[in-house]
C-alpha cells in the first residue's frame, strides 16, 4: 500500500482559495469582457461572471469576480467601489460565501 506524506507548504497552496468579489449596480449595458478588462488593469483575473436573468436573457446588473492575488483583489476593491462605469457608480466589495 502506497502512503503519500503531504508537506504543510504544499497542503497551504492547495488550500488557497481565490478570493471572490462581488461588483453591483452595473449598467444592464456593460459585458463581460468589459468588466474582466477593467479590473484585469489591477492584476490577474481568474474568472468574470456577469449574472444574466434566465427569462429575459439580460444582465442582472451585478456580477462576480475571481482573483488569485488578493492584495491585487483589496486593491480593487478600495479603489474601484464607488467608482463610475458605463455612467452608474459601482458597488465593489467581497462576496460572502455561499452557505
């Protein structure tokens, strides 16, 4: 029988999670790839999912951003809340996890 051991630094990397953001009072206008390119200018972006109503197939106005850096992530967080984008002042925060 094969016993794998299983260093702390490695168990760490791969307990590192993404943190989420959640990025709100977007114009029903603004697509994905805008938004993924807006904060891309801050650092690297692992995911961007705009939010669409499954009825009417349109934006829902907010979205959710994923990134592995996550002084890059509170930087765009401090810096992009509040900020206007396609003329609507955004709402820029960490999401709060699923439960």
């Amino acid at each position: 029988m094969l016993y794998l051991r299983h260093s702390t630094s490695l168990l760490s990397q791969l307990k590192k999670i993404n943190m989420n953001i959640y990025v709100g009072n977007l114009s029903y206008n603004v697509r994905e790839n805008d938004l993924q390119e807006a904060i891309a200018e801050y650092g690297q972006v692992d995911s961007c999912k705009l939010i669409i109503d499954r009825e009417t197939r349109r934006s829902k106005g907010f979205a959710f951003v994923e990134m592995s850096d996550d002084e890059a992530a509170k930087k765009v967080i401090a810096e992009l809340n509040g900020a206007e984008f396609d003329g609507r002042p955004m709402v820029v925060k960490e999401a709060l996890p699923k439960n």
